[in-house]
C-alpha cells in the first residue's frame, strides 16, 4: 500500500467536507472508505494513501498540498454573532463557520499582499442589563467616530465597515436561515445572505453586526439581550434619534406616503421606521400594531417598494485587481496559491475566476 509521505492534517479535510454539505458517509462513498475511517482521518487517528488523498482532492475540488498544511485562524461557533443561533440547524452553521475559515485565509492572504484598510472599530462595551439609552448613545458614539454626524442618513452601510477595516462578504448558497453573523478578530468580517433580496434589509443587518463589532467584542454572543442590543444599534444607527425625530415630525397617525418618503432618503425599510417611530414615542401602541397590519395586509412583509440600490462590496474585489497590477497575480494564480479549485475562491469571495484550461487545472490538482 502506497504511503502518503506529507503529514496529513484532519481538520483540512473536516473544513473541506463540511464546507461541500457532506456527510462523513456521504465523502466516504465518493471515495470508496466507511464513514468511521474517514472519521479516524479528521481525528488525525490515520494518515491516508497516496491515491485517497488524491481521491480526496478530486471528491473535494481542493488540491492534495491543502490537506498538507495546519489550519490556521479557525471560525469557531461560539465566537461568530449568528442572528438565530436556536431555530439554524448545527450542520448549516458548521457549513457556514467552515466556509469563513476559507474566506479568513484568502483575507490573510491578501492582507500579508497590500495594505487594506486599518482596523478602526470604537470599542463600546454595554453589559447584559444595558437600558436602551446606553445601546442609544453607543450608536451615536460610533457615528461621531467616524464622521457621519447625527442628523444624516448613511448613503453606503457597506463602505462604512469597510473603511474601519471590516471585511464584508456575502456567502451564497448558505440557505434562508441564516440572516447575517459577523466575527470579530484580528481582520473583523461580517456576512451577508444574497438570498435575502431586500437592500433596505442588508443594511440593517449590517448594522446590526455592527452593533455587535462595537459593544459586544470579547463578550458572549448569540444570547437573545445581545441580539436585541445589535436591533436596537442598528436603529439607533441608521435612524439617529436627532435627525428621525425632526423629519418625522408630529404624525400621531401615520401617513404612509410620508414613511415611502422617509424610507428613500434614509434607506430604511417601513418596517424598521415604524418600530423606530415607536420606541421614539412618535405613535402609540395602538397606531404601532395598526400599521403592522396594514403592512401584512400589503405583503409589504415579504418584500416592500421604495427599495434603495444594492449595496456591493468593494474591499476585496479592489484587492484582487491591486494584486494583479502589482505582482501579476492573476485570481486564477490565487487560487492555485491558496490551493482552491477556482470555482471554490469564486464561490467564497462573489469575485469572478476564470479556468485558465483543463490541462493547467488537472497539473495543478496531481501536485
């Protein structure tokens, strides 16, 4: 029997599976092992043979030297900001932790390449037991910080964390229950659903794991107090109370022109502007409860009008063209760098890959 000569690192091969939605015994049929070997592989109990590794590889569409190198900065479920960490299954957020901790290496990679934006997250922290007037001045803390007054709608959430050196993504195929998460580290990230088609809603969301960047660094996450905090930011945020308060005026009842209205300069969902308008005391219970209903009755819940461009990101496909122009690194040479089929770096970054050509793809993968 042939023997692998490189040292084979298990937890590649568990990223790699679990990045793919395979099951042990799912791999293990495409490869012609059992399930409890390839669980003995990802335990680093066993070391495979020359020809399962490449049969892993081309099972995986992750070349063979991928499995020979030791993870590196691991996402891990306990300190990624899931919003609804109880009702997504385990394997579907595995799914996603394993696809950031891909997406993590290519950011690694390009941030050892070029000088992407430094780091420039104010810390805010706020306990469990915050009153909604600290969660308040925390957002207002932020936007001060980074020069965007108290007055003024956000024309572009995503630049805002991008130019505080958050990296923004947006992961397809990760199914409808997952909103959004971010992870605070030595690069933050924050991610996007592209499935969720409402720009007025990413922009909440990103707020959201704003909010969490800001107050919860280094704190527990994914509890229902931290999670409404992050809402509770995020329209605090992208509605300050100086500037909502002032346009909204005094509506007792509302008009929903006017919120159409309010909705296309500060590119907030209705939704959020009502319950916005609420915790303000603009409108009373009963007024708050009659316009959900109403916006039910619209099935503006399931998609509302008015929506504002959508936002795209821009930090790393601006990385990918800087090194291009200056190291000649074509996407295509990354990928072979990072050992990725380039399907699986277009798949992790929205960014286009080309395949250069069949011989070059299939050297590239026997090395």
């Amino acid at each position: 029997m042939e023997k692998n000569s490189d040292r084979f690192y298990g937890d590649r091969l568990r990223i790699a599976r679990t990045f793919k939605a395979l099951t042990q015994a799912e791999l293990g049929e495409k490869v012609s092992a059992s399930a409890a070997f390839i669980c003995q592989l990802e335990a680093g109990r066993k070391q495979p043979t020359d020809p399962l590794l490449q049969a892993l590889s081309e099972a995986l569409g992750f070349a063979p030297s991928f499995f020979t190198q030791p993870v590196g900065d691991e996402f891990r479920d306990e300190e990624c900001n899931f919003r609804r960490r109880k009702t997504t299954p385990q394997y579907l957020r595995n799914q996603v932790l394993a696809h950031g901790t891909l997406f993590g290496a290519v950011v690694e990679h390009l941030d050892e390449r070029l000088s992407l934006p430094s780091p420039n997250i104010p810390d805010v922290p706020v306990n469990a037991n915050a009153r909604r007037e600290e969660i308040e001045r925390a957002a207002e803390k932020a936007r001060l910080h980074w020069g965007l007054g108290l007055d003024v709608p956000i024309t572009n959430m995503t630049r805002v964390l991008e130019r505080a050196g958050v990296v923004v993504t947006r992961f397809a195929g990760i199914g409808e229950k997952i909103d959004a998460f971010s992870r605070a580290g030595v690069r933050d990230v924050v991610v996007l659903n592209p499935s969720k088609d409402s720009p007025s809603r990413s922009r909440f969301d990103l707020a959201h794991e704003c909010g969490h960047l800001v107050m919860h660094r280094g704190m527990e996450t994914g509890t229902p107090e931290r999670e409404e905090q992050a809402n509770h930011f995020a329209a605090a945020f992208l509605l300050p109370r100086a500037g909502f308060v002032r346009e909204y005026g005094h509506r007792p009842r509302i008009q929903w022109t006017h919120l159409r209205q309010l909705k296309k300069r500060w590119g907030v969902s209705l939704a959020a502007i009502v319950r916005r308008a609420y915790d303000l005391q603009l409108i009373d219970a009963r007024e708050y409860r009659r316009a959900y209903k109403y916006i039910h009755a619209k099935g503006w819940h399931k998609g509302e009008p008015d929506e504002p461009p959508e936002e795209k990101h821009e930090v790393i496909p601006l990385a990918f063209q800087a090194l291009e122009r200056l190291s000649k690194k074509t996407t295509w040479h990354l990928a072979a760098d990072l050992d990725l089929e380039p399907s699986i770096l277009e798949k992790l970054t929205g960014v286009h890959v080309p395949v250069q050509d069949p011989t070059a793809r299939r050297l590239r993968l026997a090395k």
